[in-house]
C-alpha cells in the first residue's frame, strides 16, 4: 500500500446491520462500530426496514467509530481523508422533497409483494419475463427495485399524492443515505451509482443512464430518478449535522460489488459473499456477457468518471445466512448463529436430509416465485444435527448451481489463479468464518476455496473506491497487492466423486420439490 499517512472511513449498511469502519494507509481497520436495526414482516412474504432507523444507525456507527479510533491513540479528526459507502441493493425508498420524510417503509430487496405485479407485466409485455433484459441485463422479478417503486406507485396514497405535487423523490439505500448526508432538505445531493443503478432494472447497461423506453413503459417519472455516478468519485460533503461535517463522500457502490473490489476481482475472476443471501459474482471484463442459464449481467464496477466499465456474470440466492438466523430465532435449534458449527459436526452427514430455503421463492439460477421451504429426507433417525448440517449444505449447493451456470456462460471457469491450474473461488462475509461451511462448499463444488484474513470485504471495497477517488491509493495498490493471498486458507476438497455427483442429484430433486408451492392453502 501506498506509505500515506492518514485515513478512510467505509460506511457498510447492510440488511440486518450497520457498520463504519476506519482504515489507516495499509487497509488494516484501526476501528469500527456495529449496531442492528429492526426487520418488519408486515405480512408474508414482506419484508421492511425503518428508513429514519437505518439514518440513525449510520450516524451512531460514524461517532462510536470515531471514539474508538481516539482512545486508541489515532488522530481520525485530523487524518481522515474521505469516506466510501455500501449497501444493501435494490430495497427502495420513496421520500418527500420538502419534509425530507419516507413515505413508506423501505421495501426490502428479498420481499416478494410484487409477485401480482410481475407476473401481470410478464403477460402484458411482448417479451414475458425476459422483456428488459436487452437493456437492463435483469428478468422481471420481485427482487428488482422497479418492481418494488411500481407497488409504491400503485399502492400507496402518499406515495400517489407526492408524485402529483413533484414533491415525492426515489432512491436505494445509498441514494437516501447521501441526500441526507448532504444536506437533505437544504440542498441535499441525489445521486445513485452505477452499480446500485443497475439493480433498479431501469439503466441501460450500455449507455449507463437511465432507460427511457423502459421508464416509459413502466410509468415511472423520471424526474423521480437521482443521477447516475461512478463508483470511485468525490460525491459532495457531509453537512453540520453529522459527525464528520466536511468530510468527502468519495466512494458508492452496492454491496457485493464492493466485496468485488475489497477481493480485488479482476476480470476472470469470482467471489462469493456469504450473508443473509448469497451472492456470487465472475468479473468479465469490459463487455457484459448475456446469460443463457438462469444469470444477471450487472456491473462489476467503474473506478471513475472516464475509467472502463467492468462487467459481472451474477447469481443471488436469497437465503443462506438467513435459514441459520431462521433455525435460531424461529425454530430455536440454536442460541446464536455460530452454535450451528459445532452441532452440524456432531455427525458426518446429513442422514440423507436435503433443506431448501426457498422460503420467498428461489432466485438463480431457477428463478421460481413459486418455490417455498422444504426438508424432504426425514426418518425417525434424523436429529438436529443432521438438519443444521443439511442448513450448511443448502448454502453450498445453491453456490454451486450459480458457478455451474457461470461456467457454461463464461465458457470457462475464470482465471487459473495458480501453479496447479485451479479455478479458485474467493469467499467473504460473516458466515465464511464457520469451517465446516467452507469445506463443504470444497466438497461439493470439487475445487478449492479461498478464505482472506479480512473476511469482511464489503467495506473495505468502499473504502478502497473513496481512497482512490482521492489520490490515498492507487489501483495496483490494490490490484497487484500479494499480500493479501499469501495469507489467506485455502479449503481444499476432500469428498469422493461419486458421492458428490450422487449429492448434487439429491440435491436437485428436493429443489424441484419446492416448485409450485407458492398457492398451498392453511
């Protein structure tokens, strides 16, 4: 790294959780703050957050942050040079102008209440689900922004009423943080960046602006819509009011395409990040690559204003982190997250148990809203353990489905990354600290996985766009930086062949037992 003095703050807002964290010039985290913030389940199927909760949450992670980092003897006050944003993609908001107030709860990416709205657009539109994908790279979902912004539109009063007076505005999560970071209703910034834009299903991927064929097709305003900006550059100041007034925003991106940059993914290459979802994302360069098998194409990012655009092959999974925190808080089979380690180790198998978490459906690479929960395998012999394991495995199977799909639409599996010509899978976020997890996803993929020392790749992505936006880093800083790998555990695959093929086909037919599960009656 570059021997500067100083520092970067990363905000990463995620689905159950904000966080800052402060980096000196080496990428080393010198201090952070978490705290959670409430998940609404009005209904089934709906997920929502607190838009004012979520502001809240950023401003008390930056002061606890920033009074960690003093106690411990670091001048931030003086030495803090930018900071980079992350976050959750797709769950939207619609705000007022004047009051600078939602208008509506934030509807969350995983929420499936606009199943009806889909599945009428995919009949009235000559293309079906596929209709936008020339332009956006998306199908029609319930995961994308567009759909969730049409609910609002349609369902709403106040969301009605505001877009009538030119009052009511639109923004992710990123959009919103930085309108009010900046001023909000004093001259607040209203901006987007690239790659939270491609999540909405309305920016062209080509032209990277905002499709107006679609937003006329749609409905949706666009005097509605933020501008579009890169991922790496200074946005506008945060304003009095905040803990560091002054201080540039200097870096946008949506989570996992920061957790590309934070793996320092270059093009051939693929991570996945292991959270409430999963996501898993194969850099291809500088021409975006349609799927054939159930895929997005999406950004990767772009370090600039004039810099290349990179491009990403990308399969989401909804659950994976989250079928833990279900086992936990609904089920009560474990007391905290990390419990399902030890007890999925008491046994050496699942005892032919398959779990799959399709509880609002299943994205890539099946993208079936019909799909619901299901366990199939169960004998009198099947205990808890075995179905913590099963838990795991989903995980790593679904992983698994995505990277085979990339494979056959990359034509390759990614760069050879080392001497022994092996496809390596870079692995981050919180549940990649749970071993056993990382050597079933070995097992069942057949290739190895990469494990860095700093799992939390998400922010340091952000950090590294804000750096570079202002002259702390340079890119082979980044880019050609060894260090990182040498330290990081490889998980090397230890299962027979056999047995996984014979794995993944059992796998596949438990997938198929969630379709069509959506209209069971009680």
């Amino acid at each position: 790294m570059a021997k500067e003095s100083g520092f970067i703050g990363s905000i990463d807002q995620g689905t159950t959780s904000t966080r800052f964290i402060i980096y000196d010039h080496d990428a080393r985290p010198v201090a952070s703050h978490q705290v959670e913030f409430t998940q609404f389940y009005p209904e089934a199927g709906w997920v929502e957050h607190d838009p004012m909760e979520i502001l809240e949450s950023v401003k008390v992670c930056i002061a606890k942050a920033l009074d960690k980092a003093t106690a411990d003897g670091h001048n931030v006050d003086g030495g803090l040079k930018a900071i980079g944003l992350t976050d959750q993609r797709e769950t939207t908001i619609v705000w007022s102008k004047s009051t600078g107030l939602p208008l509506h709860k934030a509807i969350v990416w995983m929420d499936a209440r606009t199943s009806s709205i889909c599945r009428r657009l995919e009949k009235e539109l000559s293309g079906g689900r596929s209709h936008f994908v020339e332009s956006c790279g998306l199908p029609i979902s319930t995961y994308f922004s567009a759909m969730k912004l049409l609910w609002l539109m349609e369902n709403v009063d106040d969301v009605k009423e505001a877009i009538k007076k030119g009052d009511a505005i639109f923004g992710t999560i990123d959009t919103w943080l930085i309108w009010n970071m900046t001023g909000g209703v004093n001259g607040g910034l209203h901006v987007t960046d690239v790659t939270n834009a491609s999540r909405t299903m309305l920016m062209n991927l080509k032209t990277l602006n905002w499709d107006q064929d679609t937003l006329k097709t749609l409905g949706i305003p666009a005097d509605l819509l933020p501008k579009i900006v890169s991922n790496s550059e200074v946005i506008g100041e945060i304003c009095k009011g905040w803990p560091i007034p002054g201080i540039k925003i200097a870096g946008c991106l949506g989570d996992q395409h920061a957790a590309m940059l934070g793996q320092a993914c270059k093009k051939g290459e693929a991570k996945s990040t292991y959270g409430t979802g999963a996501f898993i994302l194969l850099n291809t360069g500088e021409v975006p690559i349609k799927s054939g098998h159930g895929l997005l194409t999406t950004l990767a990012y772009k370090l600039g204003p004039q810099a290349q655009t990179n491009y990403a092959l990308e399969g989401s999974i909804a659950i994976a982190g989250a079928a833990v925190q279900w086992l936990r808080d609904s089920l009560g089979i474990i007391k905290t997250a990390s419990e399902i380690e030890d007890l999925a180790a008491k046994v050496d198998s699942t005892g032919g148990v398959y779990f799959v978490p399709a509880f609002n459906g299943l994205f890539a690479p099946w993208w079936r809203e019909d799909a619901r929960g299901v366990c199939i395998g169960i004998t009198r012999f099947t205990n808890k353990s075995h179905i913590a394991r099963a838990v795991l495995e989903s995980m790593c199977f679904q992983v698994k489905d995505v990277l085979d799909s990339m494979n056959k639409d990359a034509g390759e599996k990614g760069s050879l990354d080392n001497e022994k010509g092996e496809f390596l899978l870079r692995v981050d976020g919180g549940a990649t600290a749970n071993n056993l997890l990382m050597q079933i996803q070995a097992d069942l993929m057949g290739t190895p996985v990469v494990r860095p020392v700093d799992i939390e790749t998400t922010a340091l992505g952000a950090a590294y766009a804000a750096g570079l936006a202002v002259g702390f880093w340079k890119e082979e800083d980044i880019f050609e930086s060894g260090e990182k790998a040498k330290n990081s555990k490889v998980f090397r695959p230890a299962m027979e062949e056999g047995i996984r093929k014979k794995k993944v086909e059992s796998w596949c037919k438990a997938v198929e037992r969630t379709f069509d599960l959506a209209d069971l009656s009680i």
